[in-house]
C-alpha cells in the first residue's frame, strides 16, 4: 500500500484542519506486529508521559503503568473511526464551553465524526500508518467556529511542544515493543523525526 493510499482514512475523516503535527520512525518489524505494538503499548513505555501523569496526580496513577496507552485514550472520549491492515485512526469531538468534554457521536461513529459541524467544539483524530518499513503518527484537530478556534489555539500553544515531546516517546515505545517481537530485525536506532 503507497503512502497516497495509506492516508486516505484520516483525509475523508478530517479532511481541513486548523493545527497539524506529524512523526515518524523506522521499525523493523511486519506491518501486523507494528499495530499490535501500537494497542499494546503501556503507560510505563512512554517514560515523559508516565513521569509527567504521576507527578501531575501525585501518584495516584502508578496503578495505570501497565494500562495499554491508547485503551485509556479511548476510555477517555476518544474512539476507534478506522481500522484496517496498515492503519487506525483514533478521534473525539470536543465541546469547549460548558458542559465541556467529549461529545457522543451516532452510530456509524466515523460518519457521524466527519459530518459534525455544531459551533462550540474541536474535532480532534490522529493516525497510525505503517508503509515501507515506517511508523507515522499524525494529529489534525479542527474548530466548528471562530470562538472554538480561538480557544483551542491558546490551548494548542500550551500543548504543542510537550504534545511532541509524547508522541516522539510514543512511537519510540511502540518501536521497542515491536522490534522486541520474536523473529524481527535488530532493534533500530534510527531517532524519530518530525515532519
């Protein structure tokens, strides 16, 4: 599958977007393994988010250090919009004025997420593509209204360089977990890039 290709569930999905970030990374490991590796990636894997949660909650998160990272996300509010061999993208629709958090979308959830357009929330999804021995990761979140875009920026600005910072560490987990597997490559040492 071309990259063209593997894009294509978060552009029907998410199409324009307000902010964009994107990494990749090298892994040596079948395309299967890596998105098994990306579910199965824990809390303790991704050592700046792990530090940052138990210091933020004094500890009380020290339970969740073998959660799976992304079965917390989707218990948060997030949900799964799209899967197959080479992808999955996870996305929430959120409100920004009171009651604020994650709005419910109809079943099928996917359609329903790329068809919201009610003022005062930001659509938020990100991806996992594996393609040509990478792993990418890409963010796009987009505002329904000009008071919602104006919020999130000032939001955007505060999370964007740690929001980096733990998508970086992110897939360095998933690499380590994949690479860990049985009968792949040596692990590879190549760092993670940012596009």
């Amino acid at each position: 599958m071309d990259e063209q290709a593997e894009g294509r569930a978060l552009d029907r999905l998410l199409p324009r977007w307000d902010h964009r970030e994107a990494h990749s990374i090298a892994v040596r490991a079948p395309r299967t393994r890596v998105l098994r590796a990306v579910e199965e990636t824990r809390w303790r894997d991704v050592p700046v988010f792990h530090a940052l949660m138990l210091a933020g909650s004094l500890g009380t998160r020290r339970d969740k250090a073998d959660e799976p990272f992304l079965a917390s996300m989707t218990g948060g509010g997030f949900t799964e919009l799209h899967r197959d061999e080479a992808q999955l993208v996870i996305g929430a629709v959120v409100a920004t004025a009171e009651p604020k958090g994650p709005a419910r979308l109809a079943e099928p959830v996917a359609d329903a997420f790329a068809a919201f357009d009610r003022p005062g929330h930001y659509k938020v999804a990100f991806d996992f593509r594996v393609g040509e021995g990478r792993l990418t990761t890409e963010t796009r979140v987009l505002s329904t209204d000009e008071a919602a875009r104006r919020r999130f920026a000032r939001y955007w600005m505060l999370i964007r360089l740690p929001s980096g910072v733990i998508r970086r560490e992110w897939l360095h987990g998933i690499r380590r977990r994949a690479e860990s597997h049985p009968g792949t490559h040596p692990p590879n040492p190549e760092p993670c890039n940012r596009q």
